[in-house]
C-alpha cells in the first residue's frame, strides 16, 4: 500500500467506526422516540374512549395516524441530523489531514478542476504558510495537458481549505466546503445507505 492508501484506508476505518457509534446513538434515539410516540398514543386513546362509539373510532384512527405521522418525523429528523454530522465529520477529517496528506489530496483535486490555458491558482493565507517546499513542482505534474497555473497568495481570500481556480476572470471555487455542498445530494444518499440500508 502507498501512504495515500494507507491514509484513505484509516480514514475509511475511522469513518467506518464512527458510523457504527452513530448508527448504536440513532438506534438508541428511535427507540426513545417511538416509546415516547407509543405513550403519546396511549394517552390519546384513552381519551377517545370516552367519546360515543361513532367519535370513538373516529379518534382512534386520527390518534393512530398522528402518532404514525409524529413517529416518522422525529425518525426523518433525526436521521437528517446523524447524517449531517456524518457529513461534516468528513469533511473536518480532511481538513485537519497532516500537510503531506492535505496536499497530495489538493494535487488530485487541481488535476481534476484544472482547465487547459493558463489560470491562476489562489490558496488561503493558513495554507500559504505551509506549503511544500515543492509544492509547484507537484502542481504542475498534476496538471492535465495544456493547462499552466500560477500561484497567486491573497491574505484576505476566502480559501480557508482547498483553493480557487481563476480563468479569465472566471472563479472556480474548489474549498472543501464548496465541494461538500456541491455534492451534498450524493454525499447525504452515500451516507444514508451506509447508515440506515
């Protein structure tokens, strides 16, 4: 194995057990929910009981359905929340990778955004500070054919992870944070099957 699997591989252990913890606490949380819907219920039924037979049954099946309705949301919920966490998780495990780690994973990514012509590449001040001393050597065997960057430090950019790609006046926006919620759809339907298929 490379050091980059390696470290794909022990992220992949920790987001593994990591969702294990989770998926035991939302075990945990719908079995909570669904005893304090189940008392919910019970309550609203015996209330029913005392109606007339006709406003009886009446209840019973608005009691059932909104207890029905009230468990489903809090599950929903809920699984939206461990979800989310889930999601961020990961994506503040990539931040805080080592430096070696961090930049190899930027090296793929400006390979994979990178467009040909000549471009500018803009990182944050905090990576700015602590780059490898052969970081635009790596920048350029990453590059895809016919593409040329620059490296192009602005203390005030908005790059707190990754970086932006400038072409022509055109920003491409390619920190971490964008790209989470640029494919947050996928991320949320690779994370619910984990947790919950």
């Amino acid at each position: 194995m490379t050091g980059l699997d390696t470290i794909l591989h022990a992220i992949e252990q920790e987001t593994l057990e990591t969702c294990e913890t989770i998926r035991q606490e939302y075990r945990q949380k719908a079995r909570e929910v669904e005893q304090e819907a189940k008392s919910q219920e019970e309550t609203l039924r015996r209330e029913s009981e005392q109606r007339k037979a006709r406003l009886q049954e009446e209840a019973k099946a608005r009691a059932d359905s909104a207890a029905g309705l009230a468990r489903r949301r809090a599950m929903l919920t809920q699984k939206q929340t461990i979800i989310q966490q889930m999601i961020d998780k990961a994506q503040d495990t990539l931040c805080q990778l080592p430096d070696d780690d961090y930049f190899s994973v930027l090296y793929r990514l400006i390979h994979r955004y990178a467009q040909p012509g000549d471009g500018v590449l803009v990182l944050g001040p905090k990576d700015m500070t602590r780059l490898p001393k052969d970081f635009m050597q790596q920048v350029k065997a990453a590059l895809p054919g016919g593409a040329s960057l620059t490296l192009q430090p602005q203390p005030d950019s908005q790059a707190q992870d990754g970086f932006f790609l400038l072409y022509q006046g055109i920003e491409e926006n390619c920190t971490f944070r964008a790209l989470f919620r640029a494919q947050h759809d996928v991320l949320q339907d690779t994370v619910q099957q984990m947790l919950f298929a």
